[in-house]
C-alpha cells in the first residue's frame, strides 16, 4: 500500500491529476487555480471520449467516481489480509503502469506471495490497469481467467 499512501498524501490537484494521469487529460498545475467544482467540470470536459469516463458523466458522476477511488484507496492502506492456505491465485497485471496503479517497485506480485501460501499464477496484459476491461485486452483478460479456471477447475 506505500504507493497507495504516497498518492493520499498529495494535495487535492496533484491526486486527481495522478488519477487521470493514464488519460493524459490534465496535470496538476492546470487543476490548482481551480475550485473544487472547476476542477471536477474540467476532468468531466476533457475526460469524455476517453473510454475510460462514459460520455454521460457530470459532475455528480465525477464526484461519485473520485468517492470510489478514495474509497479502494482507504481500504488498500487499511486492509490487512490473512493468509490464504487452500489454493494459489490468479494474479493479472498491466505491462504500463500508471501513478493512479504504480503497482509495487521491485514485486511482480505486488504483495500477493506474502498473502497466498499456494502461489500465485502471475499474467500480464498490455495496456494499463485502466484499459484492462477496455477493448482490446478484456479479450486477453477473459482468455487469462478461462485459462485459469480450466487449469484449477475453479
């Protein structure tokens, strides 16, 4: 979770541009002079057509969104999970990485080995994290966990 506190720690402007930083949409100094609605309006503007944000997204949407982020960020940095003895997992990972899912430097399982006593069963996906249910790597997401679950029988 230290990348994950790391992001949490930056002022508002700097967080949402590393939020969006896989779009390419806005940084931080464009983000700062605004107010908080401003900024919002702004991400809604030049997030749209992006096919990560839905085209009807408003600001409402937005602010659900960035509660949802901050939400899976509080509880990366707060949840400690046990050990997991029955089986291995199935881990897949983007090849670009992104400051909104850096990922961890130095662990391709990004912490996973320490939780799962049955090993786990690490895949890569070109794109992002954010483009992984996007065409085209869904594709290759779909045939990763196919593939997982004929070999486990889960």
């Amino acid at each position: 979770p230290d990348p994950v506190r790391d992001l949490l720690r930056k002022d508002e402007a700097e967080y949402l541009a590393a939020l969006f930083s896989e779009l390419g949409i806005v940084d931080a100094d464009a983000l700062r002079p605004l107010t908080p609605d401003a900024r919002l309006d702004l991400l809604v503007e030049r997030g749209k057509g992006s096919h990560l944000l839905p085209d009807s997204t408003d600001r409402a949407g937005m602010r659900r969104l960035l509660g949802v982020f901050q939400n899976n960020a509080l509880a990366a940095v707060r949840y400690r999970p046990s050990r997991c003895e029955t089986r291995n997992v199935l881990l897949v990972r983007p090849r670009i990485l992104t400051a909104a899912a850096p990922g961890i430097a130095g662990d391709d399982h990004n912490g996973w080995n320490d939780v799962v006593a049955g090993g786990v069963d690490l895949r890569w996906i070109d794109g992002t994290h954010g483009q992984m249910l996007q065409s085209p790597h869904v594709t290759e997401l779909c045939a990763h966990v196919a593939d997982y679950m004929a070999r486990t029988g889960v």
